[in-house]
C-alpha cells in the first residue's frame, strides 16, 4: 500500500479548537535565562555589580495569606512572569493601558543546585483563583473560577504569587518580572540563537521572512520568530509556547556554552541587557545572588528541564484548558518535595522517546470532515508538538498508518503505544524525521492515560536541538 508520503499534501484542515487572540511571549527567554545566569553565572562579582540594574517589589508575607510549608529547605523556587507593557519603546508593538502577564512559570532549583526544573502554566488556564487585596492602580480579587493570568492584572506580582501557592502548594521563595523589551539585545549579546525552521516563514503580522533550515537569529528576527503563530506549526497559541520552549532551550544552551562563559565581555553584554529588564523581591539580594552563583557552578544545561503543567481543552469553557488530575498534582508534588532527581517519573528511567521531543504532521485519511484537526488535538494534549494538520493526498485510507524516515525510527514506538489499534502500517519514506501520522478508517482514538503516566511532563532539558524531529 503507497503512503502517499511523496505527494504534496492538500490545504490544511480547518482547527477545532477556539483560536485565541496574540500573545506576547517572547519575553519569556528573557525570564528564564535571566534565572538562569542568575543562579549559574561564574562571574559573580559581575552578578553583584549588575544587580544595581535591578528594580524591586515588596512582597507582603500577610498579604500571602496561609503558605504552604517548604518541604525542601535548602530547595529554590523562583516564580517567573512576563510583563507585557506598552508604555515606552514597547509602545511600537501596539499600545494599551496597564500591564499584563501572558505567561507564568516556576523555576525550581534541588538543594544541592545540581538541577533545575521549568515548569509553565498556561495562559489560558481555568482555574480556581483566592482573594487579593485591591492596591493602588489594582481592583483586587475575589475568590472565583477564573484564567489564571486574571490575577498579575487584578492584583499584580504578590497576587499571582499567592495565586501559584495556593494552586500548586509550592513555597515560593522569591519572583522575578521581566519586561520583553531587552529581548532583542539579550539575543544579539550572546551573538544571536540557532533554531531549525522546518519550512519557509512569510509572516506579515510578525514581519518575519525566513528560509528553511537550521540558521542564527538576531534580534529583530528572534522577536518575529517567537511572535509568530499561524504560519508555523498547527497555528495554536499552544504549539506556538512549545516552539517558544525550545527557543529557550537553545538561547541557555548558547549562554551557558563557553562561547559565553569563558567571554567576559560577551558575557558582562548578556547581564547587561538581562539585568535591566527585571524587577525581583527586595530579598533577592546580592549576597543571594552570590551564593546561587557560588553553589551553583557545575550545573550543566542537561539538568535544567522544562516542564508543562498537564491540561486538555475545555469543554465547558471554550477557548479555555483545564488542568489534567491526578498528573498536575503529582508534578506539584514531586516539585515541593524536589523527589525528581530520585527517579519521579519525570526523568527517569524508560528507553523511550518523551511525547514532547516529538514532532507529528496529521493527515485525515477518512471522509470525516474535521477528524484530522480532533486527532492533532488529542495528541497535543498529551504533549506532541504538532507540525501540520493536512488531509491525505488521496482518500479513502483503509489503515492509518504511522510513517518516518530512520531518523524519525526512535520515535514512532512512543506515538504507536498510544494509538488503540495495533495494526497500523508503518513505512520508512517519509522526507523529515518527524512522524506522519495519516488517519484511517479503522481509526478507533487513542489509548486512556493511565492515572499514573507522567510520560507528558518529561519535558525537555536545554541540550535540546530546536531541529530535531523537524
């Protein structure tokens, strides 16, 4: 039987899923690796002498309300958010009033300072939120069900803090807000950021233009390529803050590599620009910094991961996701008690690829109009980057069929594991090593998630290759 893995494919289906208004994410590389340089930079006078760039924000413990209790005292939790504010220079971008935040995150860094843990919350989270204080400028919070990001505009940082405390019962140690527009010059400071574009970009809202192949981004072109939403992938905002990961990845596999480290210049340039785009809690002191930096000497870009809190598309909330149970609680868990690197499950111990190093294109093979686009949902919930939802370029397929080339191979017994039947094709002609998975009409769904797979919060550590499984 053809695969028809030669053949152009036809016009994209259509997506299922609600389509969601632009986010500003791109300075979401500028808070992580801020965090990061801030914990591992070896120059730590250079750290010290920076932090006068620094801003800072009181933090009223009784405006926390009940904390829950470090289980892991010598363990560091750094909540991470984005400001997106267009007064200013960020006024080129588009102009609103106020501040938001788009993105959330939570660095977690082991007592020993041998490994860090990433773990993000989506924007678009339904959540339950606690009661905050109104302040001056803020309305305050009542308790409600409501996005998890209603609470950075309602009540600013302290709010959002006891927000993810409540939410995940992590202690949080300290926050650091990072506003996008030194994004550019931190790309540009560490001599721009290697990605892999798997096919030719022309994107007029981003103003990005870019061939195909691995290639460097400067700063302008950095900023469109992680702006950039429906010429890329499936056009979900959340396949677009899977690629903004792996942007990530590579920038703190550039800045942590002794091109950077071992370049004071290059490296005192990245602070710079890193510095004066945060403001912290004033008990982010120098001498934490110190310490962090200090103790913190060998961790290596493998032993930093990146992690996304469990979810699935709202039914009851269109346009909405709703955190997976019981595997959001057991990743909250394994954070607080910092039991990951004693084999939790998040990275340990099986010979397989995880779901979210692996890139799949859908093909609907059926007459069923829309089943592509249901299938590329039901795969990134589970954690798969989606590539292209395409249909089949002839129809009926009998037999879905799961096809890569042999570089793909170490792949598809991950995605044949969660597939319900078991007989499906599966041929070695496709032209890039990310899956192909062409839906038959035998297609009977995916396997159920057993309650304790965690295999969809292994994430990726920052050794990852933005090309691989492109």
């Amino acid at each position: 039987m053809s695969s028809g893995l030669t053949d152009a494919p036809t016009k994209p289906e259509g997506r299922q899923a609600p389509r969601r208004r632009r986010r500003w994410l791109w300075w979401l590389v500028a808070a992580l690796t801020t965090v990061v340089l801030l914990v591992a930079a070896t120059v730590t006078g250079a750290v010290i002498r920076l932090n006068g760039n620094v801003k800072h924000i009181e933090v009223p413990d009784e405006e926390l309300g009940a904390r829950p209790v470090k289980v892991a005292t010598r363990a560091l939790n750094v909540l991470v958010v984005g400001s997106d504010q267009r007064g200013g220079k960020n006024a080129k971008y588009g102009k609103f009033p106020g501040e938001r935040t788009d993105t959330i995150m939570l660095a977690h860094i082991s007592p020993k300072r041998d490994n860090a843990m990433v773990v993000s919350f989506p924007r678009d989270s339904m959540v339950q939120l606690p009661e905050c204080k109104a302040k001056p400028g803020l309305t305050g919070q009542r308790a409600h069900l409501g996005m998890i990001n209603e609470s950075f505009n309602s009540g600013g940082i302290t709010c959002t803090w006891k927000t993810i405390e409540t939410l995940t019962g992590i202690h949080i140690d300290h926050f650091v807000k990072v506003d996008f527009t030194g994004f550019k010059d931190m790309v540009d400071a560490v001599g721009g950021v290697e990605v892999c574009v798997p096919e030719p970009i022309r994107d007029k809202k981003a103003l990005l233009t870019l061939p195909a192949g691995r290639q460097t981004l400067k700063g302008e072109q950095a900023l469109g390529y992680v702006r950039a939403r429906y010429s890329l992938g499936d056009g979900s905002d959340i396949g677009r803050i899977q690629r903004q990961q792996m942007f990530i990845a590579s920038m703190i596999k550039k800045v942590m590599s002794g091109e950077t480290l071992t370049d004071p210049a290059r490296l005192f340039g990245f602070l710079d620009a890193a510095t004066k785009s945060v403001t912290t809690d004033p008990a982010l002191t120098p001498v934490v910094m110190k310490d962090l930096a200090t103790s913190a000497q060998g961790l290596a870009a493998g032993q930093i991961h990146f992690i996304t809190t469990p979810w699935r598309y709202s039914v009851t909330y269109p346009g909405r996701v709703e955190w997976v149970e019981p595997q959001s609680r057991k990743l909250f868990q394994i954070v607080a008690k910092d039991t990951a690197v004693k084999g939790s499950g998040i990275k340990g111990g099986q010979n397989k690829v995880s779901r979210s190093k692996i890139q799949v294109e859908v093909r609907n093979g059926t007459a069923r109009k829309g089943l592509g686009s249901l299938v590329a949902v039901q795969l990134e919930e589970r954690g798969y980057h989606i590539a292209k939802i395409a249909d089949a370029p002839r129809k009926p397929y009998p037999r879905t069929t799961i096809a890569y080339s042999p570089n793909g191979a170490a792949a598809a017994p991950t995605l044949t594991r969660d597939v319900l039947q078991s007989t499906g094709l599966f041929v070695r002609r496709a032209s890039t090593s990310r899956l192909v998975l062409t839906v038959g009409d035998d297609w009977k769904g995916l396997k159920p998630l057993k309650q304790d797979d965690l295999d969809s919060l292994k994430g990726f550590d920052a050794t990852h290759d933005s090309c691989a499984g492109a």
